[in-house]
C-alpha cells in the first residue's frame, strides 16, 4: 500500500470515465467538498469539453488511459468510482467487444488499486442488469431478464458481470465495494448526438427535425436529473456501514416515451412531426425503480422534477449548439474505435 503523504483535508478521489456525462458532474462535486480528484478516461464516449473547466483546479489530475490497461498509479487513493464505460446503445454496440472488456477487465484493474489501498470502490451499474423485466418496478432482488447474446448483452452482461465481480471482491474482504444500479439519467453535458432518449428528442425539437420515437411510444422510462443522481452516488460512497447490496439510484415518475415527447415539444417548441420507426432488439418495454432500499440506507430520493430538469438541460444544448443547431452534428453519434483486441492488454 502507498503512504499516504496529505495533508488530511478531503479524499483523494479516483473517478474512472470522469470526462463523460456523469463523471464530470460528479468530478464537480467532489472537488467542491475539497477532494482531490484523478480523472481517468480514454475520451472513447466522452468529451473534455466537459472538464475543461477543472484543468487548472489545483486539485484535479487527468489521466488519458483506457481502464482495460491501467493498473498502475502512482498517489494512495481512498476512493474509486467507476463509471468509465460507453452508456448508450449505439455506442456501446459500436465495439461490443470492448465494451465487455471494459466492464469485465477494467473494472477488475481498478478493483485491484483500490484493494492495494483500501481504497472504497463504487461500481456504476445499471437497471440493464434487469433486461425487460417481468417485475414491475424494478426492485433490487430481481435477478432480471436479460438476452445473454443478444446485440445489448455486451453490455447488460458486462455489467452483471461486473456486479459479481465487485460481489466476489467484497464477500472475499479484498475490496469495500458498492455497487449503484443506475436508471435513465440526463441533464447538460449529455452529447448532442448520443442516441439517448432525452438528447434525441430535445436535439430535434430545438433543429426543428422530426421527433423519433421507436416502437408506439408507449413504453415507459422513469428520468433522473444529474445532480440527484451524483448526491445519491457520494451517498452511497460515503455511507457506513457499507450496504453490501446493490443500490438502485434513480427517479421513480414514470413516463411514457409519447408523454415525453409532448413535455420536450412543451418547453422546445417545434412544428415538427413525430417520426415512428421499429423498436430495436430487446428494447425494455417498462422502467420504473423501487427507490426504498436508497431512502433506508441514503436518506436519498430524488428532488428535481423533470419539467424543471428538461428545461435546464434544454437551455444547456440551446447554449451548446447555438446557431450549429441547424448544421449536421458535429460529432459521429458513435466514435467506431478499432475492434478491441483480446489478448493484446498489457
Ligand atoms: N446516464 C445514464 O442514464 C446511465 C444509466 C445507467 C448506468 N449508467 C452508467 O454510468 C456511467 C456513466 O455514464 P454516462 O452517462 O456518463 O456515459 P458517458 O459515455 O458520458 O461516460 C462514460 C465515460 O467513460 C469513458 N470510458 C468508456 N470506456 C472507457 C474505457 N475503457 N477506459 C476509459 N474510459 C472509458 C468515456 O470516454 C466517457 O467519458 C457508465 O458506466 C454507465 O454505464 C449511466
């Protein structure tokens, strides 16, 4: 175990994919509190757009690594949060195999650090630990319905891969993990073109193009704003005793897709049509987490309704695309990275 040479005045935080949507967010917070924070992140999904602003903070520290061939570092950490890992689907089916080892690999490196200091881990899980579930909502000790080989099983089996690994981890006393079964979160910072539900629909409304929706529009999600989800994620950090059970963190109004698609049109305006296409493969027909397990052992339970949470993200992406709103976006929806190799890690 490195010693530890601070001076005591907060943590030294290591947040693994800190440059995504979520991880800069809570990059945010943490510095915020007077942690010190490692960004660890291969900008694959990512942007550093949105850590710019922290490359002069004096207490942030950027890596560029990808998880899968980091295992080595040279400062004690006393937390690790991992949410390094391509999050939605046209993404993470762009290098499935990557995304696999991503979750499998790189979580199983930084599961290694963090016993190598007795460092707490927290794991960013998912509700596609539950596949299209059968149970309704989601409760935690539901063991799901996922397609084990299906094109999502790269990640909804990374993922419950992942789970079992930081369970193995714990139950043999090596690592102090928790693991936060996230649901369908958004707010600004999410990438314009990152085949998510929210970012789809708003992008559209404020360019004046065709809604989509897939599939009748009426199955339902449930949405968390980004900084709920963040205080849950520290809450679950920074609770004692650990829980030692997985933690559903997410927003339990429940939508439907159509329902959605009128509150965006409600606050973007647009004389544009809904465009219907098919639904993909494996698409959950219904999301809505139980939320007791995070109110018992957090205190936690969302705040920020999502009328309000869509206006602000609404008025980042307005702010963001600015007169680009009408030109093609700028970014490929999936950034293809060469066919992850197995067998070429370090
Ligand atoms: N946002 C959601 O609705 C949601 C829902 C459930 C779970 N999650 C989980 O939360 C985490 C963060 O999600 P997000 O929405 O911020 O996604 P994101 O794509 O914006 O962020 C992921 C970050 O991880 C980085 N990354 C991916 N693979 C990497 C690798 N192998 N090595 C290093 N960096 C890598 C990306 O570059 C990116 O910066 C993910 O693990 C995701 O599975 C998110």
């Amino acid at each position: 175990m490195l010693q530890r040479t601070g001076t005591g005045k907060g943590k030294t935080v290591l947040v693994a994919g800190g440059a995504g949507f979520v991880g800069s967010h809570l990059c945010d917070a943490l510095l915020a509190r007077g942690d010190r924070v490692i960004c660890v992140d291969s900008y694959i999904t990512g942007s550093k757009d949105n850590i710019r602003p922290l490359m002069n903070h004096p207490g942030f520290r950027l890596i560029e690594k990808d998880i899968c061939e980091f295992n080595s570092i040279d400062e004690p950490l006393d937390q690790v949060y991992n949410l390094a890992c391509a999050a939605s689907p046209p993404q993470y089916q762009a290098d499935p195999v990557h995304t696999m080892m991503t979750c499998v690999a790189g979580t199983g490196n930084l599961l290694a650090l963090a016993e190598r200091d007795g460092a707490s881990f927290l794991q960013a899980s998912t509700s596609e630990v539950y596949g299209d579930p059968a149970e309704h909502p989601q409760r935690e000790d539901y063991r799901g319905n996922v397609n084990c080989i299906g094109p999502r099983a790269c990640y909804d089996e990374g993922k419950r891969a992942a789970e079992a690994l930081c369970f193995d981890m714990l139950r043999a006393g090596r690592a102090d993990v928790r693991v936060a079964r996230i649901f369908n979160t958004y707010g600004p910072r999410m990438q314009p073109d990152d085949g998510r539900i929210i970012s789809n629909l708003l992008v559209q409304a404020i360019s004046g193009k065709p809604l989509t929706i897939y599939g009748t529009g009426e199955q339902t999600r449930s949405f968390c704003y980004v900084s709920d989800l963040v205080t849950g994620l520290m809450a679950l950090m920074d609770v004692d005793p650990n829980p030692g059970v997985p933690i559903n963190l997410g927003n339990p109004g429940e939508f439907t897709i159509n329902e959605l698609a009128d509150m965006v049109v409600a606050i973007a305006p647009t004389m544009a049509e809904v465009a219907y296409k098919p639904l993909p493969a494996d698409d959950p027909q219904r999301r809505r987490p139980d939320i007791l397990r995070a109110k018992e052992f957090l205190g936690w339970e969302p705040k920020v309704p999502l009328s309000e949470g869509l206006r602000h993200t609404a008025d980042w992406f307005i702010a963001t695309l600015g007169s680009d709103a009408e030109k093609p976006l700028r970014r490929q929806a999936v950034r293809q990275a060469s066919a992850y190799e197995i067998g070429v890690r370090a």
